[in-house]
C-alpha cells in the first residue's frame, strides 16, 4: 500500500473540427477541452491508513487546457479530510465517488480509465462537470445496532458553492444521501437509497429566499419558504430540489460478481412516489474478482425517461391551446428533469450538466449563459467492456446508442406529446450513437502511453471522429 501517490498526464487531442465526440470529454469532471487541442494535469494525494481509528488525507489536481480556440487554467481538485471510525469530513474541492470503474491502475481514491457506466453508478453526481468547492460529511457503512450486521446504513451531508457565469450567480447546491444496504444472505445484498440536491439562494432577480439558518432548515428538509420567498417557492420549496431514488441488487459467486442497479430521478413530489415509473436508467453489471483478464468487466444499461409522471398538468393546461380538458388531466406530470421555472440554469455548473451526460445541455443564450437542458426524455442502450490486453494493459470500451426527444414543451422532431393523454400521440425522436475505446500501454515502471479513439454519429450531436494521445507518470511514496 501507498503512502503517497504523484502523476503528471500530457494529453493530445485532434479531431475534425468542431467540438470533440461525445464520450471524449464527457464524464470527465469537465477538464478537457472542448476541440482539438491539449491537456496538462499534475496530480498527488494521500492514502489514508485503514487500520487506524483516526486518519487523514489530502489531494490536488491542477491542469490547463488548450481547445476550441480558448485556454483554460483549471483546479480540478484541492481538498483535506479527516475521518474518525466511521465519521469523516472532508473540506475543499474533491471528486465524488464513482462504481462499475474500468479495470486498470488507480491513482489516489480515483481510477484513470473511469467507469463504465453512463452514470458511474450516480445518476446525479455523475463526475460530468467540474468540482465545487463546500465541504462532505461522511458516514461509511455502519451495522443497524440491533440486527445482527444484517443491516447497514451509509450516507452523506454537505453544502457546496457554484462557480462560473450562472443565471443565478453564486448559488448553494446541498446534497443529502443516505442508503441501507440489508444482507439477505452472506453473498446476496439489496440496497435502497436516497440522492437528493437543493439549488437555492445565489444573486439573481428570481431569488428571495435569503441565505438564513431558518431557511437552511427549511431547505433541508424540504419544506415551503416563508414570506420572503417567491411565489414558488413558498407553494412548494425552496429553489430547485430534486434527486435519485435508488435500488440495487448485488450477488457475490466463487470469483465473480453480479449487480442490478435500478435508479430513478424525480423533480418534484410525484417523482418522489414513484409516479414517474418506469423512468430510470437500469444497470446490469457482471465481474470477475481477477482483474488481469481480457475481459474483466461487462455492462448494459437501458435508460427510459419519457413518462415524467404523465404528459398532462393541470397547473400548466390552456384550454386555448390544448382544447378540453382531458377527463384523465389530474396528473401532476411534466416532471421536467434537471430543469427549473425559477433557478433557469438548472442541474448545470460552467456550462455541464453535472448529472446524467445523455441529458444535453441547452446551447448558450445571448448573454453566454446555458440555462438547463434541452433533451431529458429519451430511451438510450449503453454497453460497457474493460479488462486487461494482454493481460497488462487495462482499456475500456462504450458503445452508446440513444433515441432523444428533447423536453416535453419543445420536442426535437415530429407531433408533440405535452397536453395530450398519454401514448395518445405516436412521437418519434432523433437517433444518436457514441462510441469510445480508450486504453494505456505500461511502458516502464511509472510510465504509460495512453490513449482514445472516439466516434460520434446521429442527428443530435456533429457526426465526428477524434483521438487523444499522451503520456502519464506516476511516482509512489513507500509507507514506512
């Protein structure tokens, strides 16, 4: 085990024009460049001891990229963190964990090929956009007392600032998880959890909720503003909260693992009760524990997210527009995900959607801004394979083929579903494929070529083809 770990990444990228494929800078915690261009990133951290009660930790990451025709310095991590048992605060800016990670070397808490899911296993926190700056408290899995180690419960609490030019500037993001997990038998665990977030308070027209411990209180907990809210805010609550329920179920055989991850987003209260299924993106992962293998890991996602509790709300219905009220128009639906009426930048931080990546964020308006995203209903087929070349050179495959329909209010093509009774109106969306294939040849100790090959086509995104090259150094610190 390390004490300590170091790594400098020199990345070329080239493509033809444009921006880069799709899968080339997303999830990428957003410090690549946006075209042909490079990347520079120095990275260290600290390894924790864990047979210790008490330990700390730190990291960095700082780069600069160059693309697209602009220059970019970038902290991309810097963060210290202490941990007691099973408590632990961490304080600066520190990537969220990610699961289902590519076979490959790892470098500090993280892993250089990243995940293979489309959502590293968070549909919310997807590692998509660049880090914030706040502060995590952690409780790692701890038995239920009471339920002989059958049960355990797991979670987080932390407040974080947005950066960059926003809608509603400077504004609080809070995240609030929490997740059982119950042995159903020494190889069989089912895990249920919660992933929610708040935007709220910023500079902006459409804030009025000021940053109070009583409103705090409220946000937290999901209730309504008082009277120095908005109109909204005070019939519902405070800003824009949403999040992800999730289900998951994993079985452990002789040398190899199983997971079925089900997880759903929601806006609004009939997302939270489950109103909008079967909305969700459904992972199904298989493992061998040898990590050597040409193949180590296969996965397949499929993502439908159409239904957002119904195409009919009663608050928004204009009978000059949509003509009679449908009998069936007592739905709330329209769940609009990572969108907001009020908090117009949405799931969004400089200029990325920090949540699912297949949710495309909106071009940018007159003022530079991007004020949420323009396509969240849509059904996608995800497939992820990663091992070892040889049996020593890790590399990861994606391939991604979506269906998009935009949002309900402004569909990409054909007749509109929004107002009318649901699967009355026969929609048709727009096809979008992504591929990638990204690799990295030990070349001596410390030393590997790294690699990517990227392709998009469809009518979504520029039909492209990029590819990125590089060299990485890592240098480790003995423990004594």
């Amino acid at each position: 085990m390390n004490d300590f770990v170091a790594s400098i990444l020199l990345l070329g990228a080239l493509n033809g024009g444009g921006s880069l494929p799709f899968w080339a800078v997303s999830n990428n915690f957003g410090v690549m460049p946006q075209g042909s261009g490079g990347l520079a990133l120095v990275q260290a951290y600290s390894l924790p001891t864990s047979d210790k009660a008490f330990t700390w930790e730190w990291g960095t990451s700082l780069g600069a990229n160059v693309g697209a025709g602009t220059s970019t310095l970038l902290v991309d991590e810097l963060y210290a963190g202490v941990s007691w048992k099973n408590l632990g605060l961490d304080l600066g800016m520190k990537h969220f964990d990610r699961d289902y990670l590519a076979s490959g070397s790892s470098l500090g808490h993280d892993n250089t090929l990243g995940s293979l899911s489309s959502t590293g296993g968070h549909l919310i926190w997807t590692g998509n956009a660049r880090t914030m700056p706040g502060y995590t408290l952690t409780l790692s899995p701890l038995a239920v007392p009471f339920t002989g180690r059958h049960v355990w419960i797991r979670g987080s609490f932390g407040d974080y600032q947005t950066m960059g030019n926003r809608f509603i500037d400077a504004a609080l993001i809070h995240s609030t998880k929490a997740f059982f997990t119950f042995n159903i038998t020494p190889r069989l665990d089912f895990e249920v959890g919660l992933d929610h977030y708040a935007i709220w308070g910023g500079r902006g027209e459409n804030v009025k909720a000021r940053v109070t411990l009583g409103n705090y209180y409220r946000m937290v907990i999901g209730k309504n503003a008082g009277a120095d809210g908005t109109g909204c805010d005070r019939a519902n609550v405070i800003g824009d909260q949403g999040g992800a329920e999730m289900l998951k179920l994993s079985y452990r055989g002789d040398g190899y693992r199983i997971a079925f991850q089900h997880e759903i987003p929601y806006n609004d209260g009939s997302g939270m009760m489950m109103k909008n299924f079967p909305d969700g993106v459904n992972t199904l992962c298989f493992s061998f524990d040898d990590k050597d293998k040409w193949v180590t890991d296969i996965l397949y996602e499929y993502s439908y997210t159409m239904y957002q509790s119904g195409s009919l709300n009663t608050e928004m219905y204009d009978e000059h527009i949509y003509g009679p009220v449908p009998p069936e128009a007592d739905t709330q639906g329209g769940d609009d995900y990572f969108n907001n009426i009020e908090v117009l930048d949405g799931w969004i931080h400089m200029d990325r959607v920090i949540g699912y990546p297949l949710f495309f964020p909106k071009d940018r308006n007159a003022d530079g801004l991007v004020l949420g995203v323009k396509n969240n209903r849509l059904k996608a087929h995800h497939f992820g394979l990663t091992g070892k070349l040889f049996r020593k050179a890790p590399y990861k495959l994606m391939l991604t083929y979506s269906m998009s329909h935009g949002i309900y209010q402004k569909q990409f093509t054909g007749e509109q579903q929004w107002q009318h009774p649901w699967k009355s109106v026969k929609e048709t969306g727009l096809p979008q494929f992504s591929a990638a294939f990204v690799g990295e040849i030990p070349v001596v100790k410390g030393l590997a070529f790294t690699y990517g090959l990227y392709a998009n086509k469809g009518k979504v995104l520029d039909d492209q083809f990029g590819a990125t090259a590089g060299l990485r150094w890592t240098i480790c610190s003995p423990r004594e």
